[in-house]
C-alpha cells in the first residue's frame, strides 16, 4: 500500500487523470465519477471529468476514487489515500482567566 498523501485542514489537493492505453498513449475515457470513502471531503470535478480538488472539511484518512469506462466497456478504477492532519500552530492566543481571591 502507499503512503497517504498528507495534507492539512488549511489546503485543497488537486487531482487529475491521464488515461492511456496499454502503450501509454492517450486514450478516450467516457462517464468519470470522483468519490471518496467517507464523507469529510467535498469533491469539485472540472468541467471534463478528468480533474477535481477536494477540500477537507475535518481531520481524517479516507480514500478517493476515482472511475471511468474505456471504449471496450470495461470500467478502470484508481484510488489514493489522503490523510487530513492540523495545521501547524502560528500563534499562542493567550487567554486569562478569571481572578480568583487569595484565602
């Protein structure tokens, strides 16, 4: 298995295809869906299909798949997993308390 591709709650990761045939031409796909396996990405595809950015909406590993049908009728499927990790801190954000008497 792959290494999950990490990113942080402060990014969007774009994805893209590039179908081929068996000797890695070019090759026309038809019907692409993007998905992932659970429900804490929201998916944009581009107007063709052969690209989306998914935006994290929580912290999370899930996979995204992505599916398309070649002109024989078979159905090729690709996924990758994506961990969504916390953003690195940039400020403190001290925050007092109340004041308490001395007994």
């Amino acid at each position: 298995m792959a290494t999950p591709i990490s990113i942080t709650l402060l990014q969007y990761l774009p994805l893209s295809i590039a179908p081929t045939d068996r000797r890695h031409n070019p090759a026309p796909v038809t019907n692409i869906q993007w998905g992932s396996s659970g429900s804490s990405f929201q998916i944009v595809p581009s107007l063709d299909g052969l690209s989306c950015e998914i935006t994290p909406t929580e912290l999370t590993m899930e996979t995204v798949s992505v599916s398309a049908v070649a002109e024989d009728g078979v159905t090729l499927t690709e996924t990758i997993d994506v961990s969504v990790v916390a953003a690195p801190a940039v400020a403190l954000n001290l925050v007092p308390g109340n004041p308490v008497d001395l007994p």
